[in-house]
C-alpha cells in the first residue's frame, strides 16, 4: 500500500507564508497614505469650520452690542470659550477679521502638531485656504502678531 500524503509540504507553506507577508507589506504602504490624507483633509475641514464659526461669533458679538469696529482678531481659546465647544485640545491658532466697507477679509493661524495654516504675519486667507504645511510650529501667537493699534484682540 502507497502512502499518500493529506497536507503541504513544509516548503509550500513557507512560500504561501512569504507571498502574503508580501502582500500585507504592499497595502500597509498603501493604506498608511490614505491615512495620513485622510488627517490632512479632516485638518482643512475643520479650519474651515473654525473660520465659519468666527464668522458666526463676529456676527453675534456685534449684533448683541458687545463689539464694534472693523478688525478683530479672535483667539481660538476664545472662540472654543465662547462659540465653539468640540475643537481638539491639539489645535492652536487665531481667525483675523477685517471689514472694509460691506466687504469682510478673513485670515487663519491654525496648527495641530502636523500641519499648519498660516505663516508668521501672513494668515491663509479664507475661502481659498488652500493646502496646509505639514509644519509641527505652533500657530497659538494672535493673528500672527499682527493685530495692533485698532484691532480689537478677543482672547480670553
């Protein structure tokens, strides 16, 4: 009587093995980058939501008789204070707001430890926020250090 063999040979499984290590390595690279665009997207997602807000904040403050002129600059602690309660505690930043007759600029200071919007003096400028930096710099100065003699600073 032959013997016949029910199972694998030991170098079979050893080449089932490799393939799908390889395998598994290929979409690991391949799902470690739709993360990381995945985080990015959610960071412009919600500086454009903090922008809207500021938008909204402005509005009431002026409305209610609490503020008047035409440049502000709200810090985001203000604004999570205030107007906004589920931003993470990682972003930093500011929103400038400059109105010029019945037109209003809106600018973002905005970092969360990756990536950033905004550069020293110079804000994104909203609605054309573009793509942030993927710069861990703390975004957290007032409006870039740019609101200064009739700029009313909202940040406590």
């Amino acid at each position: 009587m032959r013997y016949q063999s029910k199972g694998f040979t030991l170098i079979e499984l050893l080449a089932v093995i490799s393939i799908l290590a390889i395998l598994m390595l290929l979409a690991a690279g391949s799902v470690t980058g739709i993360i990381g665009g995945a985080s990015k997207k959610a960071f412009v997602i919600d500086a454009e939501g903090i922008v809207e807000n500021a938008q909204l904040a402005y509005t009431n403050e002026v409305l209610s008789g609490n503020q008047v002129g035409n440049h502000f600059c709200m810090s985001l602690e203000w604004l999570k204070k205030h107007y906004m309660d589920k931003v993470s505690a990682s972003y930093k930043g500011s929103v400038e707001i400059q109105i010029s007759g019945n037109k209003a600029t809106y600018k973002l200071w905005l970092s969360n430890g990756k990536y950033r919007f905004g550069d020293g003096a110079t804000g994104a400028a909203y609605p054309d926020l573009g793509d942030p930096t993927e710069d861990a710099t703390d975004a957290s100065v007032n409006c870039g250090g740019t609101c200064s003699t009739g700029c009313t600073l909202l940040n406590s």
